[in-house]
C-alpha cells in the first residue's frame, strides 16, 4: 500500500521511508515561482552561446559561462522524442496508477535550446509524432512544482 503524500514516498509494504528534500538552487526557485504566479516559462540564456537553458541552469554546460539573462520561452513547442505507456504504475509523486494509455516525452519550448520532459496527453487518434505542435495545460491550483503543468495536449486534438 502506498499513501498519498506529495512529500514523502511512504510504503508499508516493507517499512521502507525513502523522505528527501532538494534545494531548487536560485534558477530552479525562480523557474518554479514563475510557472506558479504567471504560467510561463523562464529560461537561462548564454551570452557566449546564446543557448537558452529550459529549466533553467545557473551555468552553461559548454561555455562554463555564468548565466544571468532570463528569457522567457514558450508556452508552446513541439514534441521533441516519445513514449506512449500502456503499463500502469504507481506514481510516486500521487500514489495512484495513472490512467492509461499516456505519453510521455520531451517538449522543445519555442525559444529554448533544452528539452522539458513532461506528460503529453494523446491526441483522439492515439498517434503521437515528432514535431507535433503542443501547448501545456496548467493546473488550477498551482504549487509551484511540476505538477503545476498536467500534461502537454496536441495543437488541434
Ligand atoms: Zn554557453
């Protein structure tokens, strides 16, 4: 059994506790609050390479470069990679099966270098393709997590 806590992945089939808690880093906090209060996407971009970091990152992989120019990108983008899953499983993060069938992939924003991995719902036809066009469909009561987005819905499904 597995109870239901956006916290704490807490099993009692073993015993077994697995609490833990991360720091968002200053890039990560604003990426958060921002999804929260405004429903947009802030990114990082590289003044050397003007590559725009989604999620943010507060120094380019490449260049090493201190990144300090937030843009914002999006909301909408294409589908980048995917997988459409049949096999329900428990999700950590709710505690419950999501329904399926579901995709899941990456999302490259309209203005970003980086992908955003996220749920894609499926489009009535099932079929999913690389370069669809997709928007996010945000949650009505947003915490400030990825949650705060339910899923990418296909452009015109
Ligand atoms: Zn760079």
């Amino acid at each position: 059994m597995v109870k239901k806590n956006l916290n704490l992945l807490t099993l009692t089939n073993g015993e077994s506790f697995q609490p833990f808690r991360y720091a968002l880093g200053s890039a990560g906090a604003r990426f958060f609050q921002e999804l929260k209060d405004n429903n947009r996407f802030m990114g990082l971009r590289c003044a050397k390479c003007e590559k725009v970091y989604i999620p943010p990152r507060n120094v380019c992989g490449p260049c090493f470069e201190p990144l300090k120019d937030w843009v914002q990108v999006g909301p909408e983008g294409s589908i980048y990679s995917f997988t459409v899953l049949r096999f329900a499983f428990i999700d950590p993060e709710t505690g419950e099966k999501k329904p399926v069938p579901y995709g899941y992939g990456f999302i490259r924003l309209d203005g970003a270098s980086t992908n955003l991995q996220h749920f894609l719902e499926l489009p009535k036809n099932g079929d999913l393709k690389i370069g669809m066009r997709v928007r996010p469909v945000f949650a009505k009561n947003a915490q400030g997590n990825m949650r705060d987005i339910v899923h990418f819905s296909v452009d015109g499904a």
